[in-house]
C-alpha cells in the first residue's frame, strides 16, 4: 500500500522549512530561502551574482511512502 501524505505552508508552520537553491537566473549562486512560513508575501532573496530577486510564491511537500501498510501494520 502507497500512502501519499502532501504538506502545504500552512501545515509546514513551525517546522523551521528551509530551501537551498542555486539562482534561477544565473546559476551562479547558491541561496537558502529561509522561515519559508513567517515571510512577508514579496520577501525574498538577493542574488549576490546578478542582483535578481528570488521570491517563494508556494509550496507543497508530498511524502510518498510505498508499503506504508506492511509497516504499520
């Protein structure tokens, strides 16, 4: 049995999410998205390289667990 277990922001509060990326537009930086719950809706990250602005519009986690039955059972 597969259980699909799927986490929104909301869920996620208090959980200290983080998220690492490299930039989206130059590739050449790598920046962490931080207390991804609490942030004003516009605040992001500042690339260092080129100067654009990374900004986390949603997110959704989805655990997937194969046999998820045998092992609780």
């Amino acid at each position: 049995m597969t259980r699909i277990d799927k986490y929104t922001l909301d869920r996620l509060r208090g959980r200290d999410v983080r998220l690492t990326v490299d930039c989206p537009q130059c590739r050449g930086t790598r920046m962490e998205l931080g207390d991804l719950v609490n942030a004003a809706p516009l605040q992001g990250v500042t690339c260092l390289k080129c100067k654009a602005l990374v900004v986390l519009d949603g997110l959704s986690l989805t655990v997937i667990r194969e046999n998820a039955g045998a092992s609780e059972g």
